[in-house]
C-alpha cells in the first residue's frame, strides 16, 4: 500500500492542477466579457437609395452609379475599418459571366450607437464572389448572392428575390475582426444573413492576399539561366 506522505502528495498535486484550470476559465470568460462589452455591431439600418448613373444604366435591378447606405452601429464599442462587398447573385450556370460588384470604405471609426452615409463605387475588390470572410463552417456565406430561384419553382412562388448581398467586415478596439451579412430583396428590403465574432481576416486582407496571388512577378536568376538557349 503506498504510504499517507505519497497519497496527500498525489491528491494536493491533482487539486493543484484543478484549481489552475478553473482559475483559467475564469479569466477567459472574464476576458471574453470585456471583449463583448466593446463589440460593435453593424448593419443597414434604412432602405438604400441608388445613385442614378448619368445612363440611366442598371445591374441587377440598382444602378450601376452605386448604392447609397444607412450603416448603424448598434454594438457597445467603435467600429474601425470598416470595408464593405456587394455582390449580385451567383451565375446560374457555369461560363456565364459574374455580376458586377462594388465596394464600400469608411475610413473614420464609428462609434457606438451612430449611423453614417456609405456610397457604394463599381469594382473596388478582386475577390471571386465565391470568398467568404467566414472562416469556418459548411453553411458559410459567401460574398454572392443566393442564385435566382428558377421561375415556376415552390422557391420563386414563395420568396422575394434577393438581389444584392452585403458582406461588411470591420475590427473592435482590441483588433479583432467581426463581419456582418446582410440580403437585400428586389422589394428593397434587407435581410439577415448574419453577424460573425471573430472572422480570421478583413475584407480588404483577403482582397490583398488576392492581389499578391494574381500578380505576375519577376522571374529570379536561377529561372532566366535556366531557360533554353535560342
């Protein structure tokens, strides 16, 4: 039988290890508390009003000029950063060209509990509409729009059509990035897609990472030499 010394040496060595996780919980939940206590939140919080283009010329049923936005922090901190992607509905079929897109930059922090005027501009981002700032999960949004319901489905009959998709990305003040995703209807209603704590990365880092991807660089030394002589 191990002797009592040997026994209270195991048992204190066991509350020890015990105690240091629950001392470790603690702080996380404390620190997740202060982090929720400063999250923002964003979201659209009026019917867009669109730009007319000097052609009068529409994408998906909006124009072309961009669509000017209400965007409203609801959360309890600022928001930094703020990025923004819309995107038409995914293509149908494969080979048919994507839908236009644009984009939205705010540059000043927007504190909690304000609003502020966005305009949307064409283009903007390079990021295919199949990229979603979420970083996990199978139901994970995407930057496009669902796909157009097909005509005479139980989906066309019963739903409005969802036009536009509005992927928002920004950070808190510990540098945490959060998204918000958000459908608009060809009724000119927004819907909820989502909000996400803490995505892996912002709109604009996945649009560089792209650019960095997708951009033709020098061949080195070692390359040219070894490339066949004419």
């Amino acid at each position: 039988m191990p002797d009592l010394a040997s026994l209270a040496t195991f048992i204190a060595a066991v509350a020890g290890i015990v105690v240091i996780f629950i001392t470790l919980r603690q702080v996380r939940l404390a620190q997740e508390a202060r982090y929720d206590s400063c999250r923002p939140l964003l979201y659209p919080s009026e019917r867009p009003t669109l730009a007319q283009s000097t052609t009068g010329e529409t994408v998906s049923g909006l124009s072309a000029a961009g669509p000017r936005l209400m965007l409203l922090n609801a959360g309890s901190g600022v928001a930094t950063n703020v990025r923004g992607a819309i995107y038409g509905p995914k293509p149908s079929e494969p080979g048919l060209p994507a839908p236009e897109h644009h984009y939205l930059r705010l540059e000043l922090p927007l504190p909690d509990k304000e609003s502020v005027p966005v305009v949307g501009a064409p283009g903007g981002w390079i990021l295919p509409g199949d990229t979603s700032v979420v970083g996990r999960g199978a139901d994970r949004p995407t930057l496009y729009a669902p796909p157009r319901p097909t005509p005479g489905s139980q989906q066309y009959e019963a739903a409005p059509t969802v036009v536009w998709r509005l992927t928002l990305t920004y950070q808190d003040i510990f540098r945490r990035y959060h998204a918000s995703v958000f459908d608009l209807t060809d009724q000119l209603v927004w819907r909820c897609v989502g909000f996400f704590p803490g995505i892996p990365k912002d709109i604009e880092e996945l649009d560089r990472e792209r650019r960095v991807q997708t951009t033709p660089r020098p061949a080195t030394t070692e390359e040219l030499m070894s490339y066949p002589q004419q």
